[in-house]
C-alpha cells in the first residue's frame, strides 16, 4: 500500500514537471500590454504605499465601537512598501511568460505586506492568479499551486479590516470572469483558424500529391512510348523482311535478324533508362531476381543526345528507309534535357515515317544557332507499311510538352511537294 502510494506521489510530482502544451509565443505588443501594465500597476501601488506613511486610519466597525489601524512609519516603513510593491507590480511584465514564477514571487510579496496595507500587493496577486490559471503549460504544478496560494493569502488577512471595500468586491469578481471569458473565446476562434488551415493545407497537399502523381504518370507514359514505339517497330520490320528472304537470301536474313536484335538491346537499354528513374537498383534487383537486367542497371548509359543520332539513323536505314542526316552550324554542349527532348523529336518523327510512309525517303537536319537548336525531319511521302493502324496522336501531344518545359515549340504539317515536316525550336541561352 506504501510503496503504491509513494510510486503515485513520484508519478504525479513528475508529471508536475512535465509541460503539458507548448510554451505560449508573445508578440511584441502583447509583451508591451504586459511590460504596461506592471508599469501603471507599480506607479499606482507605490503612490499608495508613501501616501499612506505615517499615517493612522480609524474604522468604526460597529455603532460606537472603533478599531484603531497603525500603517508603516518612517523611512523604513516607506522603503519596506515601495520595495513590495516594485516586486509584486514588476513581476507582473513577465506573468505571460513565466506564469507559476510570477504567482509564486508574488504571493511571497503578498505574505510579506503588513495587513494595514494588503492593497499594497493584492491586486498584482488577483493578476497573477489569472495569468498562472490561463497561460501556465505545467497543467498539473498550476492546480496545485492556485489553491495553495490563494489559502495562504486569504488565511492570512484581517477580517476586521478587509482589504477590498465592500463596494468593489463585485467589480474585482466581474473582471477576472470577463478576462477569462475573452481569453477562452479567443482561444477557441484561434484553435477554429488553425484547425481551418490545417484542413486547408492538408487539402492542398492531397490535390499538389495527385497533380504530381498525374504528372509522373504522364511523363512515364511518354518515355515508353518513345522507347518502345521506336524499337518494336524497326524490329518488326526487319522481322518481316528477314522472314521474307530467309529462303532465297540467307546472308540479308541473317543480317536482318541482326539489326532485329540490336533494336531489341537498344530497347532493353532505354527501358532500364526508365527502370532507373522509378526504382533503386536493389529493388530492380528484387523484382529481377538478379539476371541479366539487375547485373546492368548498376551500369546505365546516360539518356541518348544528339551524339547518338548517327546510330539511330543507322537502324532506320537498316529498315529501308533512306535517311540523310545533316548537321550545320557549330555544335556545343547542351544540358541534358535539352539534349533527350531533340532525340525524341528524331526517334519519334522517323518512327512515324517507318510506319506510315513506307517507300519514302528521309532528311533529318540539325541546325546550331547562338540563339536557339532547330531540328527538322522531313519525308517525301508514301504509304502505310504492312500492319500500321491510324495513330491517336500520343507520340506528338508528348513532343509538345517535352519542348514546352524548354519553351520549346513544335511545328508539324504536310508538304506542299508530298511527305510530311516536323519542325522543332528549342530556345538556347547565349553562350
């Protein structure tokens, strides 16, 4: 029962120094308003206390009977009061921040105060008991602390000489309860506001999450259609031709089936591209099981440029399609993205011309300005190739925000001599 008892005692002495809230932040005017009225509170307490030296007060407390009430005298009773009254009012600058220090320093002053001049320290005290009840974060250490102090003050008064006259006991009771009601409304249209900005920024959260999710949804869309687009069909072209002359041309076959399976490795090497930007290379690792694809995800190639449109133009010609590529103007390093957008543009543009002009010639041309990179892809016209369907205009709706993030603009259209243009502007910076 003891030890139960004394584990209880340590648990709530504990808690007790424990806060309960975060400490309250004080604006400068509110630290002002404090700093205010310690300030008039101090001049009026001091005035009271060297007005009242020296000074005898006679109260008739019944019909013919009087109580005589002596006050301090002399240079030490006058320094006596004007020290507890600086202590008691100057405490009150800091009852916001310090609320239990404030109500303990005060009640001491208080304690200390003759009973002919309690008026002395009892208004910074009823202060004090406001702020301790309203501001403290020590829940617990204020419930105790409140009754204690206000026993020890009202057990120690005169009742033969009350502090407060009768007539201002309803006003003192009054304003307290007024306070405390505007504090708790305060509280409650501050704790309103927060809980309103807190749904309002969860909510913007959620709809900036979805946005970006979406986003990424689309970008991942694009780069597999580049990627797959491109390749799959080079690939099924070469299949097809190989398949045809497999019989009466075994060596073109063979080299058909070559250029069928480097489509296949540059598609492989472009998806783990695309692995790369979503998963860690353990995790690729973990969903491949540690084959062929894990051992070279660690290896990854930078995302094809400008620099690697000799190969790609390589394997559109090894479908039939003549292609010239022409490069004017002086190159210069450009960022990456810069560099994949342009790359896009080609892959894309020749992709489409494999599938829908078959018979057609190609001219890719890259032209390098201080101001801006131009590429143009033209065609010369002919006919859809064997299995090609109408396209749904994925390929160029991704060209376009490709080039936007760039500033980037596409122009695409029919020729007036036959065949299709693709005309894309990036805008470069100065160098």
């Amino acid at each position: 029962m003891l030890e139960r008892l004394s584990s209880s005692v340590r648990e709530t002495v504990r808690d007790a120094r424990l806060p309960t809230g975060p400490p309250l932040r004080l604006s400068r005017r509110a630290w002002w308003f404090d700093v205010l009225v310690a300030l008039a509170l101090g001049i009026t307490t001091v005035y009271y206390g060297i007005d009242n030296t020296n000074n005898v007060v006679v109260r008739e407390i019944a019909p013919g009977v009087q109580y005589v009430v002596p006050r301090p005298a002399g240079p030490g009773g006058m320094a006596l009061m004007v020290t507890l009254a600086v202590v008691a009012s100057g405490a009150l600058a800091l009852r916001r921040r310090f609320p239990l220090a404030v109500l303990c320093v005060v009640t001491v002053a208080v304690l200390a105060t003759p009973q002919s001049v309690m008026r002395l320290t009892f208004y910074a005290f009823v202060i004090a008991v406001y702020s301790a009840a309203v501001h403290s974060p020590y829940r617990v250490a204020t419930l105790a602390a409140l009754p204690v102090s206000v026993l020890m003050v009202g057990t120690s008064g005169n009742s033969v000489t009350p502090i407060i006259p009768n007539e201002y006991i309803a006003l003192l009771i009054l304003v307290p309860m007024a306070g405390a009601a505007l504090g708790l409304r305060t509280w409650k249209l501050r704790t309103d506001e927060g809980r309103t900005r807190l749904s309002d920024l969860e909510r913007e959260q959620a709809e900036a999450l979805r946005r970006a999710v979406e986003h990424e949804r689309a970008r991942i869309a694009r780069e597999l259609h580049d990627v797959v687009t491109h390749n799959v069909s080079v690939m099924v072209i070469q299949a097809g031709a190989a398949r045809k002359i497999m019989q009466t041309a075994p060596e073109q076959a063979g080299e058909a089936l070559l250029a069928v399976e480097a489509s296949g490795r540059a598609a492989m090497t472009e998806l783990r591209h695309v692995m790369g930007l979503l998963t860690m290379a353990d995790e690729v690792e973990e969903t491949y099981g540690g084959g062929d694809l894990a051992d070279t995800t660690a290896e990854l190639a930078p995302q094809p440029g400008l620099d690697q449109l000799d190969t790609l133009v390589g394997r559109v010609r090894n479908t039939g399609l003549p292609v010239e590529l022409t490069v004017t103007g002086p190159p210069r390093p450009l960022p990456p993205g810069v560099e994949l957008a342009a790359y896009r543009v080609v892959q894309e543009t020749l992709t489409n011309t494999v599938k829908h002009a078959s018979g057609a010639t190609a001219a890719v041309t890259i032209e390098y300005s201080p101001e801006r990179l131009r590429i143009e892809v033209t065609d010369t016209g002919g006919h859809p190739g064997a299995g090609a369907v109408a396209g749904n205009g994925r390929g160029l709706i991704g060209l376009r925000e490709r080039l936007a993030v760039y500033d980037g603009t596409l122009n695409t259209g029919r020729r007036l001599t036959g065949g299709y243009r693709v005309e894309a502007l990036i805008p470069l910076e100065t160098p």
